[in-house]
C-alpha cells in the first residue's frame, strides 16, 4: 500500500443531498450518529445504522474503491478487536486454534465491536468526503462562536482542526516520496528485527518534520501576508442557511439512528 493512496481529509467532489447539506447539520449529525452506535445494544441495531450510512454512500456517489482505501488502513486493528474477543467470552465451544478454544459469546461480541468500530471510521470519513475543508471551518466556526463570549479563540481553533485534517493528505504523499527516495538509494525498511527497523525510520521522519515545519512556515507566511487577523469581524463568502434539503437530510438522519437504536435495544438479536 502506498502512503499516497490514502483518502483521510480528502474532498470527493459531487452534488448530492449529502454534498449540498449544512455542513453544521452533518456535524451534529456525525456525533448523534456516533452516540446511536453506542446506545444500540445488539446487531440489529448496527446493520439498521450501517444500511442508512451505505444508503448515504451510495446517495452520495462515492465509488467502492474509495471506501476500501478508507478502510484499508484500520483494517489490521478491526482484526484485532475481533480476535482478542474470541477467547475472552464463554458459551459454546465453536472450533479451537490449538488447545484455544473459540467460544460462541466470544465471535459474536469481537464481531459486534468490529462493527461498531468500522461504522465510527466510515462516519467520520463520510463527513470529509462530502464536504469541502472550507466549508468544514466556517461550520466548526460558527458552531463553536459562542465559546468567544468566554474568551475562547472559537474560529481560530476551527480553523487550526481543518488545517490538520487537510495536511493530512500533503503529508502522507510527503512521506511516501522520502520512502521511494530512500529505497532507491538502497534503504529497506522492512527488513531486520524491530530496533533495525526503527532505525531505519530516522532517515523517513527527520525530513518529514523539517517539510512539515517549512509547509507550516509557508501557510503562516501567505496568511499573514493577506492580514489574516483571525475570525473578529470575518465575513464569509458562502452563508450557512437551513433549507428543505437540510430538511430532508436531518429527517432522514433521525430515521436511522432512532431505528437503530431503538431497534437494537429491543431486538434479542
């Protein structure tokens, strides 16, 4: 897998009811979202909550490969949550690796956590997706606005959480470039015990951090020389209204985590 293949705080462009909603409603909707995948309490719950969130997917045009790069890289850590849960649970013996056995409660718990936890990615990578960097600021800005009344720097901090989410990208294809240039003077990374491989990264992280601090420099120098000044007195080119799609949207949302969770809470399943 290549570092530049990654889609974290990437933009997919479209013009969908996901792509055109308020960007603060899909916010809100991401928590509430997130809050319903832990107050589901059975499989029923997660496959109603994972069927809306494909739906908004599919609704949204994003294609297959995009979701399986997105995927991808906790691939191995939903593995390990599953496995790590076979041997923690009782019930019926269903098989055994060796003298382990593998318990029933055991599958169907790792199973249920691999769920809840692939459903957490996919509704935080569904928000970048489908709503541009800008847009996510102006909406963490003004959702965030009251906190100004306390003297808390509420659009700066917006703005410094969609600047680290969209270097997330610059800085992986960065990373994957040192890779390639460091292979092709003969470098291998992957190969030696653990304290050789780590060694190995020292050549890969000290011209990282240096381009990072460049990049960082860069960014600061643009900004001030347009006067960037913060958000006191900031207008914005695009104006954040609710509007009938808002509508829809929100309705539909509210459909499939309250299904879902109330769904889950009764279901034996």
């Amino acid at each position: 897998m290549h570092l530049d293949e990654l889609i974290i705080g990437q933009y997919f462009p479209g013009n969908s009811l996901l792509h055109r909603a308020d960007p603060r409603l899909k916010i809100t909707a991401v928590f509430i979202y997130v809050a319903g995948l832990f107050l589901a309490g059975g499989f029923a719950g997660l496959l109603i909550m994972a069927a809306g969130l494909l739906l908004a997917l599919a609704q949204a045009r994003v294609p297959p490969r995009w979701l399986y790069r997105s995927v991808r890289p906790v691939a191995a850590l939903l593995l390990l949550t599953f496995l790590f849960q076979l041997f923690l649970h009782g019930g019926p013996v269903l098989g055994r690796i060796g003298p382990v056995p593998i318990y029933r409660d055991g599958a169907r718990e790792g199973g249920y956590l691999a769920l809840r936890l692939l459903l957490l990615v996919l509704a935080g990578i569904v928000l970048s997706l489908t709503t541009p960097p800008v847009a996510l600021t102006d909406a963490f800005g003004k959702m965030m606005a009251p906190l100004a009344k306390l003297k808390v720097p509420a659009y700066e901090l917006a703005l410094m959480m969609t600047i680290a989410l969209r270097f997330i990208p610059t800085l992986l294809m960065e990373a994957d470039r040192i890779i390639k240039a460091q292979a092709a003077r003969g470098a291998s990374l992957a190969s030696g015990g653990p304290a050789r491989r780590a060694r190995a990264l020292l050549p890969v992280l000290i011209p990282l951090f240096i381009l990072s601090f460049k990049d960082a420099d860069e960014l600061a120098m643009a900004m001030e020389s347009r006067c960037w000044r913060g958000g006191k007195g900031r207008t914005s080119r695009r104006r954040l209204r609710l509007g009938p799609v808002d509508a829809m949207f929100a309705l539909l949302a509210a459909v499939v985590v309250a299904g879902g969770v109330a769904i889950g809470r009764t279901s034996g399943f």
